[in-house]
C-alpha cells in the first residue's frame, strides 16, 4: 500500500504572512488533488502558535515553516518539533537562501524560496519527494517470508 493510499495525508503549515499560507495550502490542495488524495492541512501564524500543541504536533505527517517569523523564528521552531518528534517531514519555505545551512541541522526535507515564479514547481517536487520517502519508510517496515509479506 502507498504512504498515499487510504490515509490522509495531515500538513501543519506555519507562517507569518497570510498570502504564503494561502498560496502554500493552495498548491497542496492541488497537489495532493492531482494524486487523488485526501489531504488536511492546518494553518498557525507563528512558531509560538504551533508549539502550544506539544506532543499533537506529531499528528502531523508535513511541517511547511517559515523562517522569517516574529518571537520564534522557523529555525528554533523546527529544533522544538525535533525534541517532540523526529518523524515529521520538515519543509522551510522562506525568501531567505541565508538560513538554508540550518536546515540541515534539522534534519529538513526541503528549502523552499518564496518565488511566485517557481514555488509551485519546487512544492510539486518536494511533495514528490516526501510521498517517496513515505512508501520507502512504509516498505522498510516489511519483512518478506516466502510469498506473504508482513509487516512489522
């Protein structure tokens, strides 16, 4: 069974300016449209906002963060997630290439840069990717024996 068949997919999106998270949850929405899939996606203004969820921050399979955000920043707001849970999909979308490094720090999937000319083609990508990850995390959880598969 794919990451992507008879589940829904559960996206935390965090930003500060209202446009991104729109235009953000409008290319998912597509996105997960065009693979016929479910797809729910909750919108938080600021790191401060999603960590109030404490350990329900792991019900979420994607984490779209900004960078750039007031109080707490995508950066220190991913490194909190990572003490709560280290299997969410962490993507930073952000117009600033200078925090890229620090994502790594983080184990993040993805560095997306707010361009209205190529966004929707790097979150088509990304998603790609991610959807990827998630059959190839599933089929690793798989022993076979014989003919029959079971999951561990």
């Amino acid at each position: 069974m794919k990451a992507t068949e008879h589940k829904r997919l559960v996206v935390g999106l965090c930003d500060d300016e209202e446009y991104f998270r729109i235009t953000e949850k409008q290319l998912i929405l597509k996105y997960m449209a065009g693979k016929n899939c479910e797809c729910m996606i909750d919108m938080y203004e600021s790191g401060k906002e999603l960590l109030a969820l404490k350990s329900a921050i792991s019900q979420y399979h994607i984490i779209f963060l900004d960078v750039n955000m007031e109080e707490i920043d995508g950066i220190e707001t991913a490194k909190e997630i990572r003490k709560i849970t280290k299997d969410v999909f962490i993507v930073f979308v952000t117009a600033f290439i200078t925090y890229a490094l620090e994502g790594y720090k983080v184990d993040a999937v993805r560095y997306l840069i707010k361009d209205h000319e190529s966004l929707e083609k790097a979150m088509t990508e990304c998603m790609d990717t991610i959807l990827e990850k998630m059959d190839y995390e599933e089929n690793e959880s798989t022993v076979y024996k014989g003919l029959h598969r079971v999951g561990i």
